[in-house]
C-alpha cells in the first residue's frame, strides 16, 4: 500500500512536467514561391538567421520558466514543402546559434512554383506530429502573395487538425500591394486568441520584421479560445 502510495505521488510529480515539455511549439515557414527571387531569398533567409541572435529575441527564447522548441520550413506549390531545421528545444544561446546556423547553411529547396498557402499550412499541421509536446503551438508563416495554388487556408482549417494552433503571419511588400496583403492576410490567415500579422516594406525590411514578430510571439501568452 505505501509502495503504491509513493508511486502515485512519484508519477503525479512526473507527468505534468512531461506534458509540458516546452512553454511553445514554434514552427516557422518560409515563402520561396516563384515570386521570391534569388536576392530576396537571400535576405529572407539570412534575415531569420540574424533575427534569431538578437539580443531581445534571444532574452525572449531563455527568460521563460520552460524552453521552446523550434523548426522551420520553406514552402511554395501544392507538393513542395521542404524542412530546414528540425525540431529541437532551446535551452540557451548555443543551442539558439546552433539553430540559426543551420538555417544560414540552408540551400534553396524550390524556385519555379506558385503560392499553395493552404497546402503550406495542411503541411504545417502534419509537422506538429513530430514536435515535443508543449504548452502552445504556434506557426510563423511568411509571405508576399495571396493563394493562388491549391485549396484555400480556410480550407486547410476545416480539415487538419489545426484547431489549438495559433497561426500569425508576416506580410511582405514589394511585389504586391502591402495593404491589401495585410487585409488579406487578417481575413484568410491568421487566427487563434492575440494572433495578429506583422509587416515588412520589403525583403530588405524582413530582418527587422521577423526580429518584432518573434519577440511578441515569445513574449505573448494566449488567452481564450480558438476561433
């Protein structure tokens, strides 16, 4: 009886902190359609890289009272989703640079296909399978264009199992009118409790763009339910 008794306690000691195994779930998507040419790629990529190590977003990633765990991939047509960085937790700045270097190496996957958004987020929800369990998950996803490929992003809510995930969104000026990608973006994309878009000029902005959008990201706890 007191053996049971103690194992009881042992394993009601244990499995909350194995259920949550990270504070969040971070999954970031990179868009390489064919409208993402080579030099915007560039600053697009080594713009996440930098993001990553700055001072404030570091502070944001360790602060908390548990890690987050990180992964992130490029996106563009129906069938063409590519991860660069598998998922691994962050419990310091070496692991933090350890991740941005892995992203700075990275080779561009795809040049030549459309904007299959729903298709990017369907693919999305499939990578959570593989991720820790953590408190929250949320997905990151950058763009320059509306879907023009595929079903729809609403589409791909009604029929993934993306109903506890927070979704924001990075809008991306310069081939298209931002406002308009904004708006887009807000109706369409984001969604859950505090889930907002933020917005860069152009791909030369995107550096400073994903720097905020990260730190409110990590910064930020959800309240409320799902929409």
């Amino acid at each position: 009886m007191i053996r049971a008794a103690t194992l009881a306690l042992v394993l009601s000691a244990i499995l909350p902190g194995q259920a949550l195994a990270c504070r969040m779930a971070l999954l970031l998507a990179l868009d390489v359609s064919s409208s993402v040419d080579e030099t915007e790629y560039l600053l697009q990529r080594n713009g996440l890289a930098a993001a990553l190590l700055a001072p404030e977003v570091e502070a944001a990633f360790i602060s908390g009272s548990a890690p987050v765990a990180i992964s992130a991939f490029e996106w563009s047509g129906r069938y063409n989703q590519q991860t660069i960085l598998d998922w691994r937790l962050i419990r310091s700045p070496s692991d933090l640079l350890a991740a941005s270097e892995r992203i700075a190496s990275t080779r561009r996957s795809e040049d030549e296909f459309p904007t299959a958004l729903g298709y990017a987020l369907g693919h999305a929800a499939s990578l959570f399978d593989e991720a820790p369990s953590c408190d929250r998950r949320t997905i990151d996803v950058s763009g320059d264009g509306e879907n023009n490929d595929g079903f729809a992003p609403g589409l791909a809510y009604r029929h993934f199992p993306l109903q506890n995930v927070t979704v924001n969104a990075l809008a991306i000026g310069g081939s298209v009118q931002l406002e308009e990608l904004i708006e887009y973006f807000r109706r369409e994309v984001i969604r859950g409790p505090g889930s907002f878009v933020e917005t860069a000029s152009d791909y030369n902005d995107f550096e400073n763009a994903i720097r905020r959008k990260l730190e409110r990201e990590l910064s930020t706890r959800a309240v409320g339910a799902l929409r």
